[in-house]
C-alpha cells in the first residue's frame, strides 16, 4: 500500500509503510491512502503505529544509554537531565555539585547505573514524565 504524508504544509509521497518512518510524524499525523484526497490521523493504520511505536521504543532506549553514560561520566553538571528536557533539575544538579564541592558526584555516579540498569518504561516514567521536575532515583 502506498501512503501520502501530510507534514509541513505539504503533502509527501507516495511512499511505503517503511519510508514513512524516515520522517518525523507522530500519532496526529495526517495521513493518506488515496493520493492526498482524505486525510486519517497515523493512529487509524494499525500497521503504521506498529512502525511508529517501535521507532519511539528504540529512541527512548537510546536516550536511556546516553543519560545513564552522561550521568557517570559528566554527573556534576546535570547533562543527563539537559538531555531529558528537565533544565530546572540540571541547574539544581550544578548547585549541588558546587555546594558539595564535587561530592554530589556518587549521587550521579549511582543515577548513572541505575538509568543503565532499569528498563525503558521505568525511564520514560521517571525521567520523560513532564510532571517531575527533579527525578533523582
């Protein structure tokens, strides 16, 4: 099946299911099977939410490693948490950092193996949830 992509202000395509995850879409993406003549939200084509879904599992996975590796090595300066969009909780972690004269960094150091060691759904429920502004361990 061909599907046209309805991003930007423009309509792209033909493409296969595959060709649509090159793009940045979510599940509003409008979406369409008949050449741009009606247009569905990406989350009515099961077979493209299966894509899109495992694209967003492996992009959380990743940021799980990234910030597990930066809270070790560059824990004193809050990068993890730059990372994740928690600058509150960054600014904080440099506070701390400064005040302890560097021994904030074994807490860092911990959050590092910890983020490492915990599954992705227990990342994104700690670490991307919005309401959570200082997530520690």
């Amino acid at each position: 099946m061909e599907y046209y992509l309805y991003i930007n202000g423009q309509v792209v395509g033909p493409m296969t299911a595959h060709q649509l995850g090159a793009y940045s879409v979510n599940p509003d993406t409008q979406i369409s099977t008949d050449g741009g003549q009606s247009w569905k939200p990406l989350y009515s084509f099961p077979e493209l939410m299966s894509i899109y879904g495992a694209r967003a599992n492996e992009q959380v996975s990743n940021k799980r490693i990234l910030c597990g590796i930066l809270a070790i090595v560059l824990g004193t300066l809050g990068v993890q948490y730059f990372v994740v969009g928690k600058i509150g909780a960054g600014l904080l972690t440099i506070l701390l950092s400064l005040i302890t004269c560097g021994a904030w960094e074994i807490i860092t150091l911990i959050q590092g193996i910890l983020m490492l060691t915990m599954s992705d759904e227990t990342f994104e429920q700690k670490y991307l949830n919005p309401d959570k502004w200082f997530p520690l361990f």
